[in-house]
C-alpha cells in the first residue's frame, strides 16, 4: 500500500481532522497511532485532545488559542517526523469467552448464515490475534479485525437496547467488546468475564489501539 501524505479537512471551529487513507489496514493504523504519539508528545498550547480512528486522527483544539491554520502546519510539520517507533508497545491480552448459550444468543444465527455449526464458528473466531484499531461509541469499546472471512456477518438490522457487559459481538469484519451495559447492534457470540472499563484502575481501560487480542474459548453453549 503506497503511503499518502496526510489530508487535513476542518471540522467545525474546533477540530482537524487529519486523513491518512481509507482503508481497515494494520500499517496504516500503525501510521495512525505513530502520528498520534508524535503529536502528544509534542504537544503546543490550544490543542486539547487527539483521537486515533482506523485511518485517520482527530485533532481537537481551541480557537481562543489556535487558528485552523496553525494547528494545519503544526501537524503537516510534525506528521513528516512521526515514526512507528514513537507509538507505544503492544501488548498481547487472552481474553476468555463462554460462546452461544444466552451469552451469545446469535452464535446459533452466524452458524446458519455461512451454513457451518456453532462450534465452527467460535474456533474461527478463537483462531487469530485480533489488533485493536481504535476505542469507540462507549468507554473502553475496542474495534478489532479483521475476522476470518468465513464467518463475516452483517449487523442487526435492529440494534437490542440492552446488550450486557462483556458481550463478545461481530459486525461485518469487525469483531468487539461491550465494556459496559448499552444499547447495541452488533451480532452477540459470546461474553467475557473480563472487565474492560473500571474508573477506579489506572488507567480505566483494559485495552488501547495497537494491542493484540486472543480470544480462547471457555465453553461453547451450541
């Protein structure tokens, strides 16, 4: 994959939001989280927070302090310097999983979507590490792929209003966790013991972006 120079595009009065791709790709995620490292540690006065995603970075920052123009050439200058080796180590997590059964209550509908059994299904998703991209729509939520093609399912079409914590859920070639209860439309196969978010822990988050996750299998409730 040929690298692009980052594209910056204005977001409101408030944020710049800085794109290096578009495509779910690990050396571009890698891009990502290197160019987020770099800007925090070289962080100037005015910009509050950065936001890593799958190909792109938010930049947020305060207009009372910096124009849109400084903040561009801030992250133009400091994007040529950034290096894979700025971003922090990854860590390695095994997550354990009880599949099917009322922890996993679609586990027996991707079985019948790709026509394979149950047990199929959670070995292929227990078969590889997972990176985690980004963190996403509730604290602590780790966006992870890609999936193993084969059981690549799509999204509810309705989301539940309920999905309980630690729920293990697939949604086209993603693959994720609930940290905590919420609503949510993902494909649930499974559940963890595992708590991913706890404000008294330092830091509150079990995982972050550019660590590796393996899902092992406890017990499969078919």
């Amino acid at each position: 994959m040929a690298e692009m120079k980052p594209r910056l595009v204005p977001l409101g009065d408030s944020a710049v939001l800085v794109q290096l791709g578009e495509e779910i790709d690990p050396a571009l995620n890698r891009r990502v989280h290197a160019l987020d490292a770099r800007l925090r540690g070289s962080g100037i006065e005015g910009v509050i927070e950065t936001v890593p995603a799958y190909a792109s970075l938010l930049v947020h920052y305060d207009p009372l302090v910096l124009t849109y123009d400084e903040v561009s050439d801030w992250v133009r200058g400091e994007s040529s310097k950034a290096d894979e080796a700025d971003a922090r180590a990854p860590r390695r997590v095994e997550v354990p999983v009880r599949y099917g059964g009322d922890a996993g209550p679609d586990l027996g509908y991707v079985a019948t979507y790709h026509k394979v059994s149950p047990e199929k299904v959670a070995e292929l998703h227990a078969s590889l590490d997972y990176l985690v991209y980004m963190m996403g729509f509730t604290p602590g939520f780790p966006y992870m792929g890609k999936l193993n093609a084969a059981i690549e399912t799509p999204r509810l079409e309705t989301p539940r209003t309920r999905v309980p914590r630690g729920s293990v859920g697939i949604a086209g070639a993603q693959t994720g966790i609930y940290p905590v209860e919420s609503p949510g439309g993902w494909r649930l196969i499974g559940r963890t013991s595992l708590s991913l978010f706890d404000l008294a822990a330092d830091p509150p988050f079990l995982l972050s972006p550019g660590d590796s996750v393996r899902f092992v299998i406890e017990a499969i409730d078919a």
